[in-house]
C-alpha cells in the first residue's frame, strides 16, 4: 500500500484522533503546572504566588478528571 494511503486511513481512525486528543490534554496540563510553579518560585510578592499556587492546582485537577471524562464519553456502550 503506498505511504499517502497508508496514511489518510490511519488519519480517520477515531481511535488514534481520540488518543491523541488524551495525550494532548495531558501536555498541556503538565506545561500549565510547570508555568504555576516557574510564577510559584519567581514571584516576590504574595498576590502572584497565590495565582501560581491556582494555576498548579487547576491543572492538576485538569490531568486528573478531563481524560478520564472523555474517556467515559467515548466509551463504547455496552452491548446487550
């Protein structure tokens, strides 16, 4: 099978779309903790420190629930 083929089929699958939808959301989660802890460790001042103390524990809740939560809506039902 030619590599463009190949490739356009492997594109459609929802399966890998959804996967990397997963991992995705995870990257970005773990870049958002590491800018709440950069402002965390940076910052002179108690104001920016709170909003660093925010950003981390938000994505930490994003990494822990929206995969999983995806995950259940598009979980295939179960056959009867």
């Amino acid at each position: 099978m030619p590599p463009a083929r190949r490739d356009a089929r492997m594109s459609a699958d929802p399966a890998r779309n959804r996967w990397l939808v997963l991992v995705l959301v995870r990257i970005v989660a773990s870049a958002g903790a590491v800018l709440g802890l950069m402002l965390l460790t940076r910052a002179a001042e108690w104001p920016p420190k709170l909003l660093g103390v925010a950003i981390v524990l938000c994505a930490l809740y994003v990494m822990a629930v929206v995969p999983r939560a995806l995950a259940h809506r598009w979980r295939t039902p179960p056959k009867p």
